[in-house]
C-alpha cells in the first residue's frame, strides 16, 4: 500500500486534532443547558432503556416513531429523550436493541418523565449444521455484493443532532451541540455528502486547557465518514482480503431475523504496517447488510498513529492516541438500511519534553439521524456548505437561540455532560460579572 495515499486518506475520513498555543477567552458568555421547553406542536417523553432479566441500562438503543421517519438513540446511560408532534400522539413508541425482542407502546400510555421501558433479550439456539458452513469471507462478500440493493441509490435529506465534547483527565472542558442539515449521497456517488448547519451552541472552559488549547477539526465529517455503506474504503480498501483475517464468531437475533457476527482484524503478516483496524460487523443473514459496526484503530505504532490524528501542534509537545473506537448503526424501513447513529471515541496523550508527567484528553463525537425523507430531485450543490476541514466550535456565537431547539430531537446528555455545562456556564458567568 502506498503510504503516502494512506496517510492522505487517514487525514480526510477521519479526525485530525489541531493544537495551538493557548488564548484564554474570559469574556466567553452564557450558555443555556438543554431546555426541554414544551410546546404547541409537539410533547416530549423521558425514560430509560433497561435489560430485564438483569436490569442493565441499554446503550445506544433506537427509540422510534411508528408510521414515521423521527427517532433518536438512548445515551451511554440508557436514558433518552424523544418529542413527538402532536399529530403523532395515536402512534406507538417502538424501541429496538441488537439480541432483544423490540418494544412496542402506546404513546398515549408514557409519562413525560420516568418511563422505565425494559427489553427482553433473545436466546438464540445455534444450529450445528448452520455453524459448520459459516464462511466469513464469504459472507463479507455477500456484503459488498448485496450493498445496492439494501441501501438503495437514493438520496436522503437527513436532519441529525450532532454532539462534540473534550475531556481533560476525567473533567468536561468543553461541549457542543447542533442541529445539522444532510444530503446524504448514496454510495454509488462521488460527490461528497453536504452539510449545513441549522443551529449550535456551545459550553467551554479555555482555562483548564492549561497551555494547549485543543480544537477538533472535521470532527462532523468523521461522524459521517465511518458510514460503511456510504463508503466502505473508509475502513476496508479494494485489497481487503488481504489486509484482513475475517472470522465468524456467533449468531444473535433481532426479533424474527437472524443476524451474523463475524470479526475482523489486521494481518500481522504485513510488513511495517500502517495503522488499520479491529472490530465486529452485525450482518443480516437474509440480506447481508451491515446493520451495526464497532471497531478500533491499531495503535501500537504511536509515531504513525499520532500523524494521523495531529494537524498542528507546538514544538517540544509529543502527541499520540491510546485509544480509538468507533461505532456506526442502521435501522430498517421498507426493506432499506438507512445511516441511524454513528459514534467516536479518542482518547490520547500530551507530553512536553522536560516535563514529568503527561496529560490525558479524551474527545468524542456523535451524530444522530433524527428524520429522515427520500429526495427526489438530482443533488444541488449547496455554495454554503461546509467544508470537510470545519472547526465546528469556531461556528457558533457566543449565544444560544433557546426557543428554536424546542421541537428538535437530540440525544440525551450523560449526567456528567449536564454537569459540565452546568459548572462551565457558571464559571463563564462569573467571568463576564467580574469584567
């Protein structure tokens, strides 16, 4: 492989991390924490995912609407909130969970707060005869084969609620939010799928930065860049066999359908090896499609992997990642896989040279699909779309129109997020009185 087309392809699909010497903003203003003000139009709903045999919170599950396109994922806690229009109030609340029965209810019989909804997991009998033919190769091939026909060519205008946020140790040091217009282009497309930006806002706290001040560039495209049906070069180039060792691991279920789990890994017979990737598929047995993905870049070499996260960075600083994970989900409508949810997690190190010790960031991005519709017409390229290369958090102002998220679905903060804004915009306020 050639590396330098490798390294170009690394900066483009996923995130680079740019670093600059500190400038701490003191006059950063007021950021109002999520506000789930109710409306006219629609009404909100809260609750928890759980498992119930064992009463474990279910991440990343999908809550939907019935009949419609709208749906968000519960949380790394299990919690979710979704809004639903009024005229949508005689519909049911489906929610669904790889390896569990879905859950289907009433809206009518929610409460706005609270609502406990437990799934029942689903024990699979694995069939002998099944097992000994299972070819993972085979069925990875099935995958390429089958793309076509179950994610279709059109293209979808996708309205997503996208989250950034950075850790500093175990400490939120800064958090943004936005609601984002797509066109997604299919994968037969060469065109790259377009973004506009309907609204953000922002919380962070520049002072605990210490002498680096950390921005995420691209960290949206990246979100939508590990879309593996989109764009399966994202993880697995054209030699992908070998590159990679496939092995079948289980068979799980979702509802009435069958679903295979097979692993994928680096060859380690490959010579000075550019950083790739470890992981599993969740492939629909009947249709091979990828219906979920997670998987984790390599690391070991840390001067390859920290080329390809870094952009700019002081001199005296050495950069590298120690972690890298990624996850990306489908949901099924008539007989279509459509792009739900997508996920990134990374955490890495600072050291300065002379120093003793080092410091550890954690940044992570995700992107939900909220709704959803075909579009029709040809693609129109957009003059204010933004640039893969984006700094999202140097978009937004220092303000944030409360009344306009009213009716858009996000993904439920995690109670440490709600915390981080809650402090932060206490600091910042703080600031501004003493000015």
């Amino acid at each position: 492989m050639n590396k330098m087309k490798t390294y170009l392809f690394y900066l483009r699909c996923i995130i680079g991390l740019c670093f600059f010497f500190l400038v701490i903003i003191k006059s950063e203003a007021q950021i109002n924490p999520i506000n789930n003000t109710d409306s006219s139009s629609f009404k909100y709903f809260k609750g928890t995912i759980l498992d119930s045999k064992t009463n474990n919170e279910l991440t990343f599950a999908t809550i939907s609407v019935s009949g419609s396109n709208i749906s968000t994922i519960s949380n790394s806690e299990g919690r979710f909130l979704i809004k639903i229009p009024i005229d949508r109030q005689d519909a049911s609340l489906i929610i669904s969970f790889l390896g569990y029965k879905d859950k289907v209810i009433s809206i009518k019989d929610l409460k706005q707060e609270k609502n406990l909804l437990y799934l029942e997991p689903i024990n699979v009998l694995l069939k002998e005869v099944v097992v000994n033919v299972m070819d993972a190769n085979k069925i990875f091939s099935n995958v390429l084969n089958n793309r076509s026909k179950n994610y279709g060519d059109s293209i979808i205008q996708m309205i997503g609620f996208y989250r950034e946020s950075i850790k500093k140790r175990r400490t939120y040091v800064s958090v943004l939010e936005s609601i984002v217009d797509i066109q997604k282009m299919p994968f037969s497309s060469v065109v790259q799928d377009q973004v506009n930006i309907l609204k953000g806002r922002k919380n962070a706290d520049y002072a605990k930065l210490d002498t680096v001040n950390f921005k995420l560039e691209g960290g949206l495209f990246s979100a939508l860049s590990i879309d593996l049906t989109k764009d399966l070069s994202s993880i697995f180039s054209q030699n992908v066999f070998e590159l990679y060792n496939f092995h079948f691991e289980d068979i799980t279920q979702i509802n009435d359908k069958q679903v295979f789990i097979i692993s994928f890994k680096q060859k380690l017979s490959i010579e000075d090896p550019d950083p790739l990737y470890s992981g599993k598929l969740f492939i629909d047995a009947k249709s091979f499609a990828i219906i979920s993905a997670s998987f984790q870049l390599n690391v070991e070499n840390r001067v390859k992997a920290g080329l390809i996260f870094t952009r700019k960075k002081p001199n005296g600083v050495v950069i590298y990642p120690t972690e890298v994970s990624y996850q990306v989900d489908y949901r099924q409508q008539d007989n279509k896989w459509i792009f739900s949810y997508s996920r990134g997690d990374i955490t890495f190190k600072i050291n300065w040279k002379r120093w003793i010790f080092n410091t550890t960031y954690n940044t992570t991005f995700e992107l939900v699909n909220t709704n959803w519709k075909n579009q029709d017409s040809k693609a129109q390229i957009n003059s204010q779309k933004l640039s893969p290369y984006v700094i999202m958090s140097d978009k937004f102002p220092n303000s944030a129109d409360v009344v306009f998220w009213g009716e858009y679905n996000i993904i439920e903060p995690e109670k440490s997020i709600e915390s981080a804004i809650k402090k932060i915009k206490s600091k910042n306020l703080k600031e501004i009185l003493i000015q």
